[in-house]
C-alpha cells in the first residue's frame, strides 16, 4: 500500500542552523501539507500546497519557513533559522483531490537545542 | 473560523468495555468530512475513521463506529470491546480544505 515518507525521523539541531525536513508524498496525489505538533500540544496546520505554489499558510509560517517540490517527488520543509519553540514533531500528509482524507507521514521529531 | 473542540482531556475504560469519545465543531460550510485519528506514542498520526458530512448513516469501521449529528454538529467515536492497543491519544479533525485538529482525548485501557 502507497504510503508518505519522511526523513529524518529524528533531527538534532543547534539555534540559528537550517534544517530541511524531506517528504515523499504518495506519488499520485496533487496536494501537500506541513503541520507541526509541539509536544503536549494540538497538531497546527503550517502551509499547503498545490500546483507548485503555496495555496495556503497560518501565522506560524513566517519568513523563517519555506516550502519546495524540487523535483517532482521530494516535498521539503526548510527551516532558515531554528529557534527552540521550533522544537516539534513536524507531520508531512498529501491528498489526491480536495475533498479527499490526507494520509500522513510518521513524522520528523525536530529538537533544537 | 472553523473550530473543533474535544472537551474530555483524558478518558479511561476497562478492557472489553465500549468508550466514547466527544467532538463538536463549528463551521458555517455544508459540505465537508470530519475524521477521527489516533496517536499512539510513537507519535505516528494514524487515521481511524471518515464521515463525509453530506451522508446521514453514520461511518463504522470494525470496532469504531461514529455517531454524526450535523445539526448539532457533533461528531463523536465509539470504541467497542476496547483493546490494550487502542491506548492513544484521539484527534478529531474536520476538513474542508486543510485539517483544523481538537486539542486531543488521552486514552487509557485498564486491564
């Protein structure tokens, strides 16, 4: 059965690095999603896309955030600048259309030290 | 704005036992789905079970069933016979573009 890849599982990183947290989304689906759950604390959606643009992103998705489909296949995540509120497991979830269910990632834990 | 709201923290039953799990959301749209995931502590986000909004019989998936009642807009999960593995964290979800999360239902199965 088709399912979403991430890696790393697990990123250790120091305040101030970039990181970049890799996707494979399930390879005939269209749509693209970042959510991160800080430990404790409720999933929160981040960014979306679609069509090779970023159709939709909260308040949490500053200037610190991009998004990228390189090539095709990989969805990344980058993160220019890590602060410590950074610290989250980040989940990865494509869709084939728009009202269909996401499937999800196992997820990046992110720990910035 | 859409919200969803699980108003029990934490929940426990004996094993074997049937368990209900709340959620109600607020949104002014018609059609949507709403779903039920669970987060076991590996922390992977597992689906258990859809409910498209425009279908009235509600959605059953072996030992999960929930009762949707959109008029009240409340969409709850019941966990029949409940087993030692479905200990988890419980996330209702309802989307009609991306996914707006509860804050989560912690739980426990006493043996």
């Amino acid at each position: 059965e088709p399912e979403v890849t991430q890696t790393p599982s697990h990123q250790v990183t120091q305040m101030g690095q970039e990181v970049i947290l890799r996707c494979v989304p399930i390879s005939n689906h269209l749509y693209f999603y970042w959510y991160r759950q800080i430990l404790g604390q409720k999933v929160e959606f981040l960014v979306s896309f679609y069509n090779n643009e970023i159709s939709e992103k909260s308040e949490i998705f500053d200037d610190q955030f991009s998004v990228e489909r390189p090539d095709g296949s990989n969805f990344t995540l980058k993160i220019r600048s890590t602060k410590l509120e950074d610290s989250a497991m980040y989940f990865c979830a494509s869709k084939a259309s728009l009202y269909n269910e996401q499937f999800f990632g196992p997820g990046t834990r992110l720990t910035v030290l | 704005a859409q919200t969803v709201t699980q108003s029990q923290p934490e929940m426990s039953v004996q094993e074997a036992e049937t368990v209900t799990l709340s959620c109600t959301y607020d949104t002014s749209e018609s059609d949507y789905y709403l779903f039920w995931y669970k987060q076991p502590p590996s922390r992977q986000m597992i689906l258990v079970i859809r409910q498209e909004a425009y279908k009235q019989q509600n959605a059953t998936e072996n030992r999960f069933s929930v009762n949707f009642q959109k008029a009240a807009k409340s969409f709850s999960l019941k966990i029949s016979d409940s087993q030692l593995g479905d200990a988890a964290m419980y996330f209702c979800a309802y989307s009609n573009y991306q996914l707006i999360w509860g804050a989560g239902t912690k739980l426990i199965i006493k043996p």
